[in-house]
C-alpha cells in the first residue's frame, strides 16, 4: 500500500502536557503518516492547528533532528531567534542538540496544516526552557527541571 489514504488515518487531539501547559495545545491535531504505512526509521506526521492553537510548548530535542513544512494556511514559528511568517511551501528544519527552542502557533483565522518529520528515538530528551518542564523520553514521564515528576 505505497498511496495512504489520509483521510482514513486517525486523527490525534488529545496532549501528554501536564496542565496547564496543555492549553495551548488544545486546538492542535494531527495524523502518524508513517505509522500507518509501517514505516520505522523515522515519524512523519500531518499536523492541523486551529485559529490560536501551538503546535507545541516552544522546546528543542536532544537526540532528535526535526523537519517541518507548510502545506496549507499561515502559522509563526517562533524561535530563540525570533518570528518568521510560515506560509504553504515555508520548510524548516532544526538539528538535535541544538538549543534553539520552537514551535508554531497560529495567529491567522483559518486552520494551518504542517507536516513534521523526524526520528522517533526512545533515548532523547525534550527541554522546554519557557516552562519549568523537560521529558526524558526513556523514563517516561515529564518533569520538572529539577527532575520532580509532574
């Protein structure tokens, strides 16, 4: 089955954050392309923001390099940076280990679709430096900087 049909693959809402962080997220859904087509090496999922919505809490991954890449409607990627206007076409990538945080939020009225494609490492960490959070991916759970547990 090379073709997905997209439409059949199911549609993700729900957020691990722990509140409140999981706010900002609500309007944020998406579709594990590769999961479906039994792919390993690498996750590619198909990412819908609605009017407000973050695609995450602004963080950047150890072990874990990421791509991204509009494909319909506008949204601001933020940055250690700054702010670039995302449009359809707009690609990004960011390599693990570098400390530039990010993520995507929608301003715009309409919804923003995005595709996001990286490794799925089970021995990566995420920092979230806005927020006291991190996840240690290997022990399943995210923290508080100081590695309380949420």
């Amino acid at each position: 089955m090379p073709k997905i049909d997209v439409a059949a693959v199911p549609v993700i809402s729900h957020s691990g954050y722990p509140a409140p962080y999981a706010e900002a997220v609500a309007g944020r859904s998406y579709q594990r392309l590769a999961d479906v087509a039994g792919l390993k090496d690498f996750a590619a999922n198909l990412c819908r923001l609605a009017p407000g919505a973050w695609s995450s809490q602004r963080h950047w991954h150890s072990e874990e390099d990421e791509f991204v890449m509009m494909v319909a409607g506008e949204a601001m990627l933020i940055t250690d940076v700054g702010e670039t206007l995302m449009r359809p076409g707009d690609c990004a990538a960011f390599k693990a280990g570098v400390t530039d945080a990010h993520h995507l939020v929608n301003r715009s009225d309409a919804d923003a679709l995005f595709l996001a494609v990286g490794p799925d490492k089970p021995s990566d960490s995420c920092t979230y430096p806005d927020i006291d959070m991190h996840l240690p991916r290997n022990d399943g759970g995210y923290t508080h900087t100081d590695g309380r547990p949420y």
